[in-house]
C-alpha cells in the first residue's frame, strides 16, 4: 500500500519495528513441530486465543436456540417452520456480504504484525464503508420484497408463510448492524484481541435472552416478538463496537463515510470478489437444503425437525468453527516474518506457519470426534425442545448424522480457515463451488428415497468435498504445502 504522500515507501516499512543489522534478513529458526498437541508453547498460545472465540461462537448459538426454545413453546408446528425459514432466508442474504470479516480480519492480521496502526485502522475503515453501503441497499429490497425473498425456501401458499412473513420484514433491519457487529469482531481478533467481542456478545444477547419470552408471550406477540428480541441485540451489540473501536483509534468516523481511494480498498475487494463466489455457493447450499426441507410435507413437523438438527449441528460446531476463525487470524500473522524486542531474535515466515497450521489440524481432528460422541450423548436432552413426539422422532437420525460429521467438520473448518489466512481465496471458492454440485445432486437423489434423513445425506457429501478441497490446498496448491515451501535460510 503507498504512502499517501506519494513517497512510495511502503505503511508497512514506515512503522514496522526497527530490526538491527545483524539479524536483518536472517530467517526464523528452522525447528520440527511436533503436529500432536502436547499442551507446550504452541498449544498455550492457541489456547489462549481460542477461548474467548469459542466462548463468542457459544453465545449466538445457545440465544439461537433459546429463541427456539420459546417459540417451541407456542407448540405450533408452522410457527417454527416459518421462524426457520426467514432465518434461514436472512442468513442467507447477509452471508453473501459477509466476505468482509473474514478478508478484514486477514488484513488487519497482517498490518498488526508488522506494527502498522494506520494500515489497522484503514482496514476498518474500507470494511464498514463497503459493508454499510451494502448492507443498506440489502436491508431495503428485503423489507419492500419480503414475499419473493421467502420464495426462494417457501411456496407462496405455504402454510408458514404467515408467520415468516412478519419475522423477515422485522429481521431486515438488523443486516446493518449484523454487518457492523460482524466487521467488529473481525477488527479485535485480528488484532489478537479475542476477549473483547465474548464480552460484547454477552452484554447484547442478554437483552435477547430476557425480551423472548416477555414480547412472544407477556405482550401476545407470538414469532415477531423472537424477530424484534433479536433486532436489539444486535443494535447493542454494534453501537458498543463502534464506541470500542473509536476508544482504540482502530476507526475513523470521517474515513467511514469518506470514499476510501482505489490503492487501499483493491486488495478488499479483490480478496472479496473471490470468496463472494464461496458465499454464493454455500448459501446456494443452505437454501436448496431449506427448500427440499419444507417440501418434504405441508403439516411443518419436517421444517421443525430440521430446525432442531441445524441447532445440534451448530451447538457441536462452535469449537470448531472457532478454531477455524483462529486460523484465519493465527496464519496471516504467522507468516510475516519479522524482529521480536522481547525475544531478541527473528519470528515468524513459512515454516512457522506450517507447524501452527499441523498443530491446528491435528486439534481439528482430535476436538471434532470428542464433540461427535458428547453430542450423541446429549441428544436426548437436546431433542426434549419440542414437545411434539412426532418432530422428536422426525429429528433422530438427522440428528445422529449431524453428530458424525463432527470429525468431518473439525478438519474442514480449520483446513478452510488456513486457505482463508493464506489468501487463497480462489481455491476455497472453487473447492466449494465443487462440494455444492455435489450437495445439489444428492438432494435430488436421497430425499425422495430417505425423506429428511436424505436431506443430511447430502449434507455428507457437501462435507466430504469440502474436505477433499482442504487436502489439496496443504498437499499440493497452497504455499504451506511440503512441495511449495523454501527451506533455504537466507
């Protein structure tokens, strides 16, 4: 990125740590990482960061299904079904926007390491403009289109309809503040700061858990009162991350809302054109899977099971996905080689990253199979949600298919989140693109055979590609891989 002043000499050079003469250039120690944990410096410091992002990723999940729970509670069948199909439709629309996190969180990661505060702040900055900007115009089309929006999941005479409708139409509003929450997290975590967004969710989602039962039941408001309990929290939840940012100087109100010049926003978008392609395609996934959901009958006890099955799968994935989120961060930093004061000596480069990225696999694998078999344990008491037999029972085996994948999920989520750290955002586009041809055809094939079961049928072929994907990227493709790697020390 160019100086503004024209200079050319790069943020990165005029604000990195100085690095004395004798070690300029010198590489970082050419060390073995053992790959298994062994809880030593390694695994302390991944550990360190991944606990405040799991306990984050706990938190939205466990609103989430307490707002099922309350809804459940109405024990109406249609009513969840319509909850979880403007839900799905609203995470929809708003994951295709949500390159942002992933591609500012990778950037900050790398401006942080190098000392660049002013390359951190410009990176919030280009986010918010682009995510409000975007966000804005989403927000609109949801709110004057709900009924075409709903298409895409529901028929137009579907039962549920009347309460997705209502749902949705309140839910549009929170794509702004969703995004700003979103850009926010990102912003801390790519600073290595990952306790401050557990405390920002906590506080918001507080607001959530309390309002549910009083607006759905207390005030008769019934599943606008979940969408309107929602929307306050992620009011919360952004202003109190635009009062943070603004305290660390991590943001300028007036770059916000400035046009931010074509040097400093290219590598945002470049980055986020490619892994638009991914949203589109994974969302592509969801919405087909929601769609031959609600196909399967008109009575609302498959849409509810499924519902359930999406909350066990989300509930045993928190660790995992956290840990991806991690490599996002963990990778990008890693890889800028660079003079630590406090250890005398160079850090960082490529064979660095490679161990982090070894270590993190090899938890990826060991963490999904325990969630995978506490998950089976629990779903007794994960499936006493609803009190309808017939939407227990529906929910079963879907459940116990999405407890498995769990050992897939571990090594997919990391594997992705290492493409995403190493900016090969292409290859994880195209590597999903694959897996959602391949999910598309199995939702042709085994849910007419195997009804809602087939359904996570084809959810297991998703992830199977997905995960053939990863193993490409760190045997072959990507610049951690044994072949790619420079072990010269310069």
């Amino acid at each position: 990125m160019a100086s503004d002043d024209g200079s050319g000499d790069s943020a990165e050079e005029l604000h990195s740590p100085a690095i004395p003469s004798n070690v300029r250039g010198g590489a970082s120690e050419s060390v073995e990482v053992p790959m298994w944990p062994r809880f030593d410096k390694l695994d302390k410091r991944l550990i360190r960061i991944s606990l405040p992002v799991i306990a984050n990723f706990a938190i939205n999940p466990l609103i989430g299904a307490v707002d099922l729970f309350w809804v459940n509670r109405m024990a109406n069948p249609l009513a969840v079904a319509g909850q979880s199909a403007a839900n799905q439709v609203f995470n929809s629309a708003f994951w295709i926007t949500s390159f942002l996190p992933s591609v500012t969180a990778m950037l900050i990661s790398k401006e942080n390491a190098s000392g660049n505060k002013e390359g951190v702040r410009n990176a919030v900055n280009q986010a918010l403009f682009v995510g409000m900007s975007i966000s804005l115009i989403s927000s609109v089309l949801m709110f004057l289109n709900p009924d075409k929006v709903l298409s895409s999941v529901l028929g137009a005479n579907a039962p549920a309809m009347e309460f997705a409708r209502p749902y949705l139409l309140i839910r549009s509003f929170a794509f702004l503040p969703s995004l700003i929450s979103l850009v926010g997290f990102s912003a801390f975590r790519g600073i290595l700061e990952t306790d401050t967004p557990v405390k920002v969710s906590l506080f918001a989602n507080i607001f959530n858990a309390i309002l549910d039962p009083i607006l759905i039941f207390s005030f008769a408001m019934g599943v606008p009162g979940a969408a309107l309990a929602t929307l306050a929290a992620e009011i919360i939840s952004a202003i109190t991350y635009l009062v943070l940012l603004r305290k660390k100087s991590m943001i300028n109100f007036r770059g916000i809302f400035s046009l931010p010049k074509w040097s400093r926003i290219k590598p945002l978008l470049k980055g986020g054109a490619a892994l638009q392609l991914r949203n589109v395609a994974m969302n592509l996934t969801f919405l087909a899977v929601a769609r031959a959901t609600q196909n399967l009958d008109q009575t609302g006890v498959s849409a509810a099971a499924h519902a359930m099955s999406i909350q066990t799968f989300q509930i045993g994935g928190i660790v995992l996905l956290a840990l991806s989120v991690v490599a996002q961060t963990i990778i990008p930093n890693d890889l800028v080689e660079r003079y630590d004061e406090d250890e005398k000596r160079m850090v960082g480069g490529k064979l660095v990253a490679k161990g982090t990225v070894n270590r993190l696999m090899s938890w990826g694998f060991l963490l999904g199979t325990g969630l995978g078999a506490l998950q089976l344990l629990l779903l007794p008491l994960l499936h006493k949600a609803s009190p309808l037999k017939e939407v227990q029972e529906a929910a079963r085996l879907p459940s116990i298919l999405a407890s498995v994948y769990q050992v897939v999920n571990g090594l997919v989520f990391i594997g992705e989140g290492v493409m995403v750290g190493c900016g090969n955002f292409f290859t994880l586009s195209i590597s999903t693109i694959i897996a959602t041809i391949g999910c598309l055809w199995a939702l042709k094939a085994f849910p007419p055979v195997y009804g809602l079961t087939g359904v996570w049928m084809s959810f297991g072929v998703f992830n199977t590609l997905r995960l053939l994907g990863v193993g490409y990227h760190q045997a072959y493709h990507g610049p951690l891989a044994n072949r790619n790697l420079t072990k010269k020390i310069e």
